[in-house]
C-alpha cells in the first residue's frame, strides 16, 4: 500500500500539467475540492502551484449525500457545487481551475456558465498520485489524437478490425461540441479509443485514453 506522503517527484508531475494549461506566475487559481476529495492530491495542486509562483486559493464544499441505491462513479457529472451562486462565480473569476471534485466538473451543470466567463478548467480524476504520474499527458500522443479527430469529424460511424479478431464499431459526430480544443468531444474520445486499440504499447495507452484523453482531463481552450 502506497504512503499518502508529499513527494517531490508527485509535485514535478502536477507542475508539468500545470504548464500545459499555460500557468504562469502571478496567475490566480482556484482550487476546488469537496470533503470527500483525496486530500493528497488537493495539497499537491497548492504547492505546485506556489512553486510557479502562482497565486491560488481554495474553494472547498461538502460533498453532497448519495440518494441513489448505487455508487456514482466515474460520471465527470460532480454535484458538489449544488448550483451554489458565490462557489460559481469565485472559480468564473479565478481564471484557471484545479478541479479536485471526486467526480469531476466536465459535465456538471455548472461548467457552461465557468467556462464562459473565460476560466480554464483542469479536472484531476481522483485517484492516488502515484497513478498521475504515469498519466502525464504525452505531446506526441496528444498530437495523434488530434490527427485522428481530425479524420473522423463529419463521419458518423467508425468501425476497428484486426488481425487478432478485433471488430468494434462506434456511433460518432453526435457530441454536442464544435470546439476541436474541448476533450469531451465524442470525436476526440472515439480518436482517443482508436490510438489505444492500434498501439502496440495496449496497457498503458488504455489507462491514458480511455474516458477520452486521460486521467489529467481539460476543458476550455488550454492547449494554445
């Protein structure tokens, strides 16, 4: 069992991401946790961020009861900010967004109305960091995910074969997104699927790829 210990490697890791998303000193930056959130991850989000100078703070709210009779998981639909007007309008004003939400904001119903007051949002899945760390968005596959999205927009239908027996077919082009920067595009997951299925390194470009880009997911235009 991993130690739930401060690592500088784990710090390293998160200021890489963070530099991706164009964090530059002076930044403001919220970070937005709930009180079921890993708390290692939220104190790792902080220091790096302090490490490049930014300057950030935290928006933390309880994490609202279940009322379902099954576990919610893995939905990106996180229901922590409960429509909650001054929790919205200080991550709209922050400019960037650390999401440490255990379900993540990229489809919560909140999100449309931070991303369009301009602020850039990172959701970082809530999972031990030491799985983070090898999930580090990759350039060159980010590069070939976008080739492939590239391929399939205007196509409605994909379909995946192989040697091996492999036949797998997918519905595209039915997102709701236009943006070719906004990782929840139905086309950029199909894309993202279809890298992991033809690389020859499987098990790890499935954990990257899988739930469409990886573990470290990003709405907004933060690649420029």
């Amino acid at each position: 069992m991993l130690a739930d210990r401060i690592e500088a490697k784990w710090i390293d890791a998160f200021c890489e991401v963070f530099e991706r998303c164009a964090v530059k000193a002076g930044d403001v930056a919220a970070i937005l946790s709930e009180t079921q959130s890993r708390a290692l991850n939220v104190h790792l989000a902080e220091l790096a961020l302090l490490r490049m100078g930014a300057r950030p703070f935290h928006v933390v709210v309880p994490t609202p009861r279940n009322r379902q009779i099954v576990p919610i998981r893995s939905t990106g639909a996180s229901e922590a900010i409960q429509r909650l007007g001054p929790v919205v309008t200080a991550l709209q004003q922050a400019g960037f967004v650390v999401d440490c939400t255990v379900e993540g904001l990229m489809h919560a119903p909140e999100t449309p109305d931070i991303l369009k007051a301009g602020a850039r949002i990172l959701v970082i899945s809530n999972e031990h960091p030491e799985a983070l760390e090898r999930m580090v968005p990759d350039t060159t596959l980010e590069k070939r995910v976008r080739a492939a999205a590239r391929m399939l927009r205007g196509t409605k239908r994909m379909r995946v074969t192989s040697k091996a027996g492999t036949d797998l077919g997918f519905v595209t082009g039915e997102g709701n997104c236009n943006d070719p920067d906004h990782a929840s595009c139905d086309t950029d997951a199909a894309a993202a699927r279809l890298l992991a299925m033809e690389s020859s390194h499987i098990p790890s470009l499935v954990k990257v790829c899988d739930g469409m880009c990886s573990a470290w997911e990003v709405s907004g235009a933060i690649f420029e």
